[in-house]
C-alpha cells in the first residue's frame, strides 16, 4: 500500500502556510532531554515521599534503599500508575510541587536542561504555527529564547502567573494546557492526577478543555508528536475530541514511530476510524527533518530541499566566500580540525594504530542551485588556492534521492550517519568518475569507516555544514563504546558540533 506520508505532509504544510497549523506536544519529546516517562515520574514522585516519610518517622538503619524500593514496588503495584500522584498529592499536600520538581528536574536548574533539536525545530514553526504542549518543562519556551535574542524564557511561557504583565511575544507563546513547573517548586494550573483528570472529562468547560476546543475549530490542522497512542493520557484527551465530535474532520495527524507492517496497518485502520491520521517515521530523530517538511514543503525527487538556498545564505552571512579562501582561515580551520582529532584521540582512548581524520563542507550557491563542498581538512593545510582547487572537486549534491555520498544525507535528513567497512555504501549516487577522483593522492582510499554529523543552526534551525570524521579501522573507535554507548556518542557528537561552530562564526566573529 502507498505510503501516504507525503500525502500528509503536504496537508500540514498548507496549512502552515495559511497559519492553521497546531503542533501538539507530549513528554516524549521531554524524555531525550533527561526527562521521565510517565511510570518513571510516578515512581520516583513514590520513591521521594517515602523517603521522606519513612525516613522522618523510622530509626536510619531501618531506612535502606532495597526497603523503600520494596514499598515502592509493592504499594505502585496496588494503587495503580494512575493513582500514585493522587496519593502523593493527599499524602504530603505541602510537599508536593516540591517532590514533583526534584523528580522531574533531578537537581538541573534552568540553565543545566539539555535543549534538543527537535525543540529548536519547533519553536522555528512559531512563524506561522500556535505550539501546545502537557509537558511541564520550559524546553520549548528555551528554545524559542534562542530564536530571540535579548528576550527571556518566561516571555514565551503560557498560562503566565496572575497579574502577570504581557510581553510583545504574545502570539509566541508556548501553551501548557496542564500548567507547568520550575525546578524550585513553583508551580501554576498543574493537572497531573487521576481525579483531576477525571474532573476534566467531566467538566467540558475547564480551562484545559476550552484550550483543546480552540485548538481544534474550525479548519486547523493538528500535529500530534511525543504521545504515545497507548498512553492512558493521551486516551483521555482522544476521548474528549470524540464526544464532542472535534477529531471528526480529519485534520489531526499523529507522528509514530513504525513497528511491523501488519500492525502498522492495523493501527492505522484503527486510529483512521476514530479520526486519526498516522504519520510513520523509522525513528524519533527523523522528526526534525520531518518539521522542516512541515515548514518548508517536501521537494519533489530531484529537486533541492526549499531551505536549501536559506541554509547557503546563512553560511555565506556568517563566513563569506572570501573568508572561507582566505590563508588565516584555511589555518584556522586545519588547526582546529587536528585539534579536535587530538582531542578525541584522548578523550576515546583511540588506539595509534587508528587513523582518524576529519573534514568540513558547507553549502555554496551558484544562484540556480546549491551543493555542499569540502572547505577544511585535518590532514593537511591548503592555501587559499589550493583550498579553492579541493572545493571544486569535492563537491557533494543534495537534490532529494540523489544526495551524494553519507555527508549529503547527513546534510539533506539532518541526522548523523555513521557506516563501518562492509555495512553500507559510503559513496552513494557516486558514478564513477567521482569514485575515482575522490581517491587520495596515494591511490587509494585511506579509511575504511565513516561518521557524518550534521551543523544546524539559523533561526529556523536549518543544516548547515556536515563535519565528516573517518577512521581507518573496519570496525571504528565509536562503534566500540559498549554499554556507554549514548553517553559516550553524546559526548562525541557535542565536540565535534562545538568544533564547527567555532570555524562557522568563531573566527568570523574575531576577524571583524
């Protein structure tokens, strides 16, 4: 059967363009950001008021961790997920917002939380789109604080306090429909328990009701994402819409994750019925490049992404063409690129015997068409002329279903690429003229593995550059992290980011 995914994001990129898109967000969106999922969150809101308890009214010896957790267990399994908040919430009624802060925040302030793209993704929508959410976290409102230099995270944030004053961003601002939470406490409008939950559906005019219906009316267009379709409050939400008949124009789309054909079939019949559309993707970082579809249009096979142009202007605003063939900048970039292999090397504990290099592109605009080339390179300095003579022939395209090569898919999708010897073809759309022009001056190639990180940055969090790290081992440095694997390719990553944003803006911003 066709996938209808263009289908559908075609429908919510009209209505983008027509102002009648709501992007719709839940706590998975949180949950890359050290967030909890909603068991954990209950459990450990359980696990802070024994403690407490416990601790404050029984001998210290008494009080060890395998007991509490015991009485976690056992009392989480009687009351029911959706009853410990409720029973946290009568328990210790003063305590509350404060327990709920340190399990959701785990001691970060403010300025600690990880903001992720996809948040940056998001708040580049509130051009022309409204952004909801039942998180309680101010990751979004974060992200749009980037977007706008000089303002304050809590300008962004809605329902503000009582007497609050209003801020010229009025129309930007992110909605909390069940309130929101500081990590000192301090809290407004929160539903969290199953009575006040319970209340909701049966109270049509609550605040948080009246919101969903605005959300809803008339011809927008919803997009659902971080809800799990199993998730009991996301049912209660999808039970509200049905009995007022709001899911019933079709214009609600629901971004997934896929698991077996069949029963993405069936899941999609099922959620069709009840007004539903399910928009698949193979895995949750495909969804920034799924909201750059949103807001851009999806180019058709063979054309340019609609942001390409965007993306060169933005590179050639912050590093001109005259800097990037300039002598100080071809060595400012050589440098900084070593660099960063030495500190990798150290930080990895990478073996001598592996080789690794690194290289830079970045995209270049002739006026009728854009492609990414290669600008710097660890291995070796070049001069400005030679800089220019390597531009030109490692040039990369980037039309839809003809990126070339891991760079120009990590570039197009927006998501690292990473292939070891044998497990994939590292020079896609290559003919073969350029396999053999992209050969080293030695006569071969001089790696055997391949990790492409993508650069986002401008306003609308758009790629940008992509740093390419290559090792001459079958089986590289980074596929051998083991149990520390997403901590320790985090950390990678950040490093290698951090290295091509200074050679982006750093030096620029130096040199004027």
């Amino acid at each position: 059967m066709k996938d209808p995914r263009s289908g559908y994001v075609a429908s919510l990129h009209a209505a983008y363009r027509k102002g009648k898109l709501n992007v719709f967000v839940g706590a998975g969106i949180s949950q890359g950001s050290g967030f909890p999922g909603w068991e954990a969150m209950n459990k450990a809101l359980l696990q802070g008021y024994l403690a407490s308890a416990i601790g404050s009214a029984t001998p210290a010896a008494l009080v060890a961790t395998p007991y509490i957790g015991s009485t976690v267990d056992a009392l989480y399994s009687v009351l029911g997920r959706d009853s410990v908040a409720d029973f946290v919430r009568h328990a210790a009624p003063q305590n509350f917002d404060a327990l709920l802060a340190a399990v959701l925040y785990q001691g970060r302030q403010i300025g600690d939380l990880p903001v992720g793209s996809v948040h940056y993704q998001i708040s580049a929508l509130t051009e022309k789109a409204r952004v909801w959410t039942l998180n309680f976290d101010p990751l979004l409102e974060l992200a749009m604080a980037r977007r706008f230099p000089g303002s304050q995270w809590t300008d962004f944030r809605s329902p503000g306090k009582v007497g609050g004053t209003k801020t010229k961003f009025v129309k930007k601002k992110i909605e909390h429909l069940h309130g929101w939470i500081d990590p000192d406490g301090n809290a407004n409008q929160l539903v969290l328990t199953e009575s006040q939950y319970i209340e909701l559906t049966a109270r049509p005019s609550a605040a948080a009701n009246s919101k969903l219906v605005r959300m809803l009316a008339g011809d927008n267009v919803t997009l659902i994402m971080g809800m799990s379709l199993a998730d009991q409050n996301f049912r209660r939400v999808l039970y509200f819409l049905n009995k007022y008949g709001l899911s019933s124009t079709k214009n609600i789309f629901v971004v997934t994750v896929r698991q077996q054909p069949v029963v993405d079939h069936y899941l999609d019949m099922h959620w069709m019925q009840r007004g539903l559309r399910l928009l698949f993707l193979k895995n949750y970082e495909e969804i920034p490049g799924l909201l750059r579809d949103v807001q851009w249009g999806e180019p058709r096979p063979g054309r340019l992404p609609a942001w390409a142009h965007a993306s060169a202007k933005w590179r050639e605003r912050e590093v001109p063409q005259r800097l990037i063939f300039n002598d100080n900048w071809q060595t400012l970039v050589h440098l900084s690129l070593d660099a960063l292999c030495q500190q990798i090397r150290e930080m990895f504990a990478v073996p001598q015997e592996e080789h690794i290099n690194a290289s830079l592109f970045v995209p270049f605009s002739d006026g009728s068409s854009v492609d990414i080339r290669m600008v710097g390179y660890s291995g070796g300095q070049s001069t400005a002329n030679e800089a220019k003579k390597q531009a030109r022939h490692r040039r990369l395209q980037i039309k839809k279903g003809r990126e070339q090569g891991i760079a120009g898919v990590s570039f197009v999708s927006g998501t690292v690429r990473a292939v070891s010897y044998g497990e994939g073809d590292v020079d896609i759309n290559f003919p073969a003229s350029m396999r053999t022009q992209w050969v080293s001056r030695k006569g071969y190639r001089d790696w055997r593995s391949i990790l492409s990180i993508p650069i986002i940055d401008t306003p609308y969090w758009l790629p940008v550059a992509v740093l390419n790290l290559t090792s001459s081992m079958a089986d590289p440095f980074w596929s051998r992290f083991g149990k520390k694997q997403d901590l320790l390719e985090a950390e990678l990553h950040a490093i290698i980011r951090r290295t091509a944003a200074f050679c982006l803006t750093g030096f620029a911003a130096v040199s004027s």
